[in-house]
C-alpha cells in the first residue's frame, strides 16, 4: 500500500488564506490535496506560521508558508525559521526539503461575527497582526481594542465556539464565515491591496520546475570580518542577477545570519549556478533553495 502523503499549512483548514494557498500550489505543482477528515485524511494542522518548518521537517511533509505581505512586509517567524536551518544542516545535501514554488496571493479579509450581532455591538476585533496591520483604517473607524493572534482562521472559530468572544468580531477569509456559520459585516477591509507571498515547500523526491519568472532563497552566514557581505553579495551582481531583498536576523553574541532572495530568469539558471560557486568562497555556510517559479492567482 502507498504511503500517505501527509500536507500542512497554519489552520484551521477551510479557514484560512494558506489553505487557499496550498490548494492553488498543489493544483500547480502536483502535491497532494488536503484531504481533512475520514482514514484517508492527511492534514497535519499548525497553529502558528512559525511551526510549518518544524512540521514539514518531521513529518517528511508537503506544505506552505507565508513568507511576506504587500502591505506589512516581511514576516519574521518564517525567514528567521530558514536562517534556523544553517543551525541543524550543513549544506543542501543533508536537508530534506527544497522549495518547488511560489505564489503571490490576492487576499480579502472581511470582518465577521456571529448572527444577530451588528457592527454596533462589536466589542473587539480578533485578527493576526499582519491582517490588523492591513485593515487599520477600519479598526480606527471602529474604534474598538483589538487582540492579535497567529491564526485569522483561528480567530473566526474563537468568535464562533467560545462564549467568552461571543461579542467579538474576526478579520478573516470568507471560507472561515461560511465555515463557521458567521455573519460578514464588512466585505474588502483591507486598507490597499492585500497580497501574500506563500513557499510551496516538498520533500526532495518531489520535482522541481522553472518558467519564466523564478526566484531563489539563500540563508547563509558570513566571517566576521570587514567586507565579508559585499564580497558575498557581489557573487550575484557579477552574473547581472537582480538581488530583490536582503535581510539580517540576529542569533546572539552580536552574530547575524543573512536571508537573500535573488530573480533568476529561465534563461539565468546556469548564470546562478556560476554565481554560486563564486559565493561559496565568500561565506562560511549556506543553504539555497531554487531556482522555483513564482506565479501569482
């Protein structure tokens, strides 16, 4: 008999903008499909986005990772959980998972809450922080305190299940209302347009792919010493290869790592590989994951 495929993504399933995400991803890349309930189910549900690496890692998974917001940036727990990674392998060879794709997700948070209560009555507005951080316009208008949790999905069951936040309203996804049978009272609250960034993550027996728009993330760390990063980083420019961002995440002791994401065209994939092997002289440790296609929904 095969083998389960197991899939994980920040729940509760059917609930939450990375369910969206890895449902589109797996549709494009051949992962497996969530399948939430019955002896065929094979859904590892996480409760906070920083807990899909881990997951994925023990549980040798397919899965999804916000990684950044248009409106808020970067998010933290993610990159720094890559940067985690120089910690436990010491080069691609020993981790047991590459990124096979990416997706840039339009997302629309509506405000919700349970039947008969009107936006009146709201006495605060549950969301993760990235969603308050993108809907503050509303949350002034409003004018009510709001709590900031790991899990917009997780705030619409919260609303709908605990008595306790029984005159509360979520920001989440329309799937979390419909759901749990809660009321919208506003539709499209984000202050601008609202979009996510998700990995599509696999184990390493999963295939890879490129077209013609793809991206790379490099972790890595460097000597301590003056110019250590430029040298690094002038690897990439040698090869005329956009480097997009660049971020430190500090480890202690004054250390930091570095997380850098690189375009690669179809046509620069051997120009990368050249920039790599230069890289690799200028740095103490890396892990590289790509080239992936990035494709936007």
């Amino acid at each position: 008999m095969k083998k389960m495929e197991k899939v994980t993504f920040l729940g509760p399933a059917g609930a939450t903008f990375s369910h969206r995400a890895y449902t589109v991803l797996a549709e494009r890349f051949g992962t497996p499909p969530t399948i939430c309930d019955g002896p065929n189910a094979n859904y590892i549900e996480t409760t906070a986005n920083r807990n899909i690496l881990p997951t994925i890692i023990e549980h040798n998974c397919f899965g999804a990772i916000a990684m950044e917001t248009l409106a808020q940036g970067r998010i933290d727990d993610a990159l720094e959980g890559f940067t985690r990674l120089l910690g436990m392998y010491r080069n691609n060879t020993e981790c047991p998972f590459h990124i096979i794709g990416s997706i840039q997700l339009e997302i629309c948070f509506c405000l919700m809450a349970r039947s008969g209560i009107g936006l009146m009555s709201v006495r605060k507005i549950i969301a993760h922080p990235k969603a308050l951080g993108a809907c503050k316009k509303l949350i002034t208008t409003i004018d009510v305190p709001t709590l900031g949790i790991m899990s917009n999905g997780e705030a619409a069951r919260m609303i709908a299940e605990d008595e306790e936040y029984a005159m509360c309203a979520a920001l989440a996804p329309r799937s979390a209302a419909n759901k749990y049978g809660l009321d919208v009272l506003i539709d499209q609250c984000e202050d601008e347009r609202a979009i996510t960034t998700f990995f599509l993550i696999a184990p390493k027996t999963h295939p890879m792919v490129t077209q013609k728009r793809n991206r790379v993330l490099v972790v890595f760390s460097i000597p301590h010493i003056a110019g250590s990063l430029v040298r690094a980083l002038l690897a990439f420019d040698k090869e005329e290869l956009n480097l997009i961002q660049i971020h430190s995440v500090h480890v202690g002791n004054h250390t930091y790592h570095f997380a850098a994401e690189l375009e690669v065209a179809s046509n620069q994939v051997d120009s990368f590989r050249r920039a790599l092997c230069e890289f690799e002289k200028h740095v103490d440790q890396y892990l590289s994951f790509g080239p992936f296609a990035v494709v936007s929904h």
